[in-house]
C-alpha cells in the first residue's frame, strides 16, 4: 500500500515553494512520483526529495520536468528564485577577511546602538556580498527577547556619534523619501521586484550615514528612517520567500526603532512581524507579535497604527479558531480608524484604509471559514486597486477561495465562479514578484485540481500558463 505523502511547506522558502509547485503539476497530471521519475530519467525518490526541498533540480531536470508535465516553462521560471548552494570552502577562502557571515548574523538585540549599527550594516553587507543568508532559517525561538527587550526596555540614552562624515537633517528626509519609493514598488509589484536595489542602497548610502557623525536629535531621526528602510527591506524579503532573512531585517528594524524612540513605528513593525508568522502558519507567535503591536500603538498617538494592529490581532486570532476574539478586535479595529485623522498620521500607514481594513477583515473571516462575510467585504476591498496590485491579487484569491468552501459540507462548491473570480487577476499576477500572491492562486488552483476536467478549470489553468509566459 502506497504511503501517504507528507504535506508541503510552501509558505517557508522559494525552494519549498518550488518542490509544491511541482508536486502540483505532477498531481494534475495524475502522474506518481515514480511514473514522473521514469518519464525525466531520474529516481521517484529524487522527485519526492526535490519534492520536499530536499534536494534541488538541476536546469537539465528542470527543463524535462516541464516538458513532460507541459507546464509551459512554469517550473524553469521559478528555479532562479531557489536559494543558492552553500558556497565551498574555496569560495570561502576568498571572502574578504573583514565581512564574515555568521548564521545568528541579525537575529540578536544588540545592547547599544554602536553594536546595532555594526550588526545591521553587516547584514547588509552579508546580504549583498555573500548572500548564504538567504537561505536562513525563521526561527519561532528567536522572537522572544525582540517582544521582551522592546516592551520593557527604555529607549537608549545616547544616541549621538562623533566619527565618520556630518550627517543633517537633508540626509534624513532624503532616506525617508526613498523609503517610500521602496514600499511603494513593494506594494505594486512585489517583494522580488527591488529588493536587490533596496540592499544595495542600504549598503552604499545608508550604512556610512549609520557610521557617520550626527547630533542627538538627528541621530533620533536617522535610526528611525534607518529602522524602517530595514522594515522595508525585511518585508519584501517575507513576500518574496526569503523568510529566515526577513526575520533578521524586522528583528533589527524595531531594535533601530527602539533607539530612536519612535514608538507607532515600533508597533507597526510588530505586525510586519506578527504577518509573517501568520503567513508561516505560526499562530502562537503570530498572536504574541500582534498583543505587543497593540500594548505598543494604544500609546503611539497614532489611530491608523492602532487600527492595523488590532486588524492582524484579528487575523491571528481567526488562524487558532477564535471567532470571538477575531470579531472583537475587528471591531476594535473599525473603531480606531473611525477615530483617525489620515493628514495627522505617519506617512508610512496612511496606506490603512477602509478599503485595507476590509481586505483584513476578508483574511480573518477566511480562517474562520465564513465564506459569506468574505464576499460581504469583497465588494470594499476589491475597489480601486490605487497601486496595491498585490492587495489585489491575494484579496481577489480569498475571495474564489470563499466559493469553494461549503460550510459543514453543505450544497456544492461553485466553481465556476471560483475560477470567474480569479481569471480576472491573472494579468496582474504574472507582472508580481510577491512569492504570498503566486502561492494564494496556488493554493486555489490546488483546491481546483479535483474538478481539472471542468472547462472552467482548464481554460483558468490555459490563461494562467499564458499570462507566465509573457511575464
């Protein structure tokens, strides 16, 4: 008797998402790992590896494995986003001697701001020259004293630096305008599509400001646009699939806020945080992330703020089954940003809308399996997209998520009108580097897979394989 196969981790790195992706395609074309194996000249164990993120294909496997499932190069386009091989020995040896990686690079909370101005520039700088933390782990256990150290510690004393270059205020309000650049090409396009230039400029411009020489007060203001470049930076690496990473940049972003004293920034940091661990499908810590997101903002001055958290405390809640404290946050959440003055908040949470807070509110009804109050915020979230193409992809795959989930096994699931809903996306979805969106049209197109020989079902999945191909 064949042996179940063990489920997939998409969600944890671009090289799970790989192996999901193909046990996707082999399944629609009813192939056993074993058939598929014989087919592409290679063991069925090897499939099951690669499977599993075990192993990684080679180009030459790859390229068989998508002819023989005529995928349409879906498998070949997704390769490049795997994490590289550890480097050899040999690389290592010609590193330069004064950069080395180190695998708790970025997950500590350094004790002074000297100590997380060398800790989060040699992230940077690991990132960009060597990029073996890529392929770092998110770790459940590291969280813990970022949660304690930023809720019971008081903001340093001594902030100012004397070495390096004078930095002014000039510097600090053109950091702010790149981060907003940043996070608006995030927003758009997802976290693949300027990470790299993010890294870099984070390297090359904001570290030796970081290294220079500023007042207090500049200092202040400085670690507070520095903090959330790293926010920036460590979610796009979360969308794009780089989870380990990603902790590492959040960890030091709300360490840097922490430093500069800016406490909405601090809280909204938390959930980036807090949706991470949600989206790895870690609740516990989720909800932790989010309760401190909350404590944070409820004295941040910043309504919008306040609004967001208690949004993801809402979401977190629904991912462990708790409708009655999903719906209490919620409403908590409609209350705060009822309350909110957008001309008056910061900059960088005026994206919190109704229109937002109706995406979340679809998110949290979602794990709670209330198809019927999806398609009640549906209508709110999914109006003008106003640049959140990636809102719009993962709200629109909630929503054809809600037509196939019958309530007690009730009735029959609409799925026409699943597949409907989500050909109106798949435009958008193949100009995304967001690994969160391809896996949300995954995870439909997975739960699609029993009616394949519904003509819906396979003109959705024809139109998908074109709109890849011409990505």
């Amino acid at each position: 008797m064949a042996q179940a196969e063990r489920e997939l981790t998409p969600y944890t790195s671009p090289s799970h998402f790989f192996g999901a992706e193909l046990r996707h395609w082999r399944r629609m074309r009813a192939l056993s790992q074993a058939q598929l194996g014989s087919q592409v000249f290679c063991s069925g164990h090897l499939i099951g590896r690669i499977e599993k993120a075990e192993r990684r294909a080679t180009p030459d496997l790859v390229a068989r494995l998508d002819t023989v499932l005529s995928t349409g190069g879906a498998l070949a386009r997704l390769l490049p986003t795997a994490e590289p091989r550890p480097a050899a020995p040999a690389d290592t040896a010609s590193a330069d001697a004064d950069d080395p990686v180190v695998p708790e690079e970025g997950l500590g909370w350094c004790p002074t701001p000297a100590a997380t101005v060398a800790s989060v520039t040699g992230l940077w700088r690991a990132d960009m020259r060597r990029r073996s933390v890529i392929g770092s782990a998110w770790l459940a256990f590291a969280l813990a004293e970022p949660i304690g150290r930023w809720l019971l510690d008081s903001v340093d004393g001594d902030v100012q630096s004397a070495d390096g270059r004078r930095v002014g205020q000039a510097d600090v309000d053109a950091l702010w305008t790149m981060c907003g650049s940043f996070a608006d090409a995030d927003r758009q396009l997802g976290g693949g599509y300027a990470r790299g230039t993010l890294i870099h400029f984070a390297d090359q411009v904001m570290a030796p400001l970081l290294e220079g020489a500023y007042t207090e007060s500049v200092g202040r203001r400085l670690f507070a646009a520095a903090a959330r470049l790293c926010d920036i930076a460590g979610f796009m690496c979360f969308d794009s699939g780089h989870q380990g990473l990603g902790q590492r940049y959040l960890i030091q972003a709300l360490r840097m806020a922490k430093i500069s004293g800016d406490v909405a920034l601090g809280a909204h940091i938390l959930v980036d945080m807090a949706m991470q661990a949600h989206h790895l499908r870690q609740p516990h810590q989720a909800v932790a992330l989010s309760e401190a997101g909350v404590t944070t903002a409820r004295r941040s001055g910043s309504a919008s703020t306040l609004a967001r958290c208690h949004a993801m405390h809402s979401r977190a809640l629904a991912s462990q089954g708790d409708a009655r404290g999903s719906d209490e946050a919620l409403n908590r959440a409609e209350w705060a940003l009822d309350h909110a003055a957008p001309d008056d908040e910061p900059v960088w949470i005026r994206f919190f809308t109704a229109q937002q807070l109706a995406a979340e509110s679809m998110y949290a009804a979602a794990d709670l399996g209330r198809g019927e109050h999806v398609r009640r915020h549906a209508a709110t979230a999914l109006g003008a997209v106003g640049g959140m193409q990636r809102r719009h992809v993962l709200a629109t795959a909630t929503l054809a998520g809600s037509y196939l989930s019958v309530p007690g096994g009730r009735g029959e699931a609409d799925v026409d009108q699943a597949c409907r809903v989500l050909d109106d996306v798949l435009p958008t979805v193949g100009s995304l580097t967001s690994v969160r969106a391809l896996t949300a049209v995954n995870d439909i197109r997975i739960r699609l897979a029993p009616y394949a020989a519904r003509p819906s079902v396979q003109r959705l999945e024809q139109a998908l394989r074109h709109s890849a191909a011409t990505a």
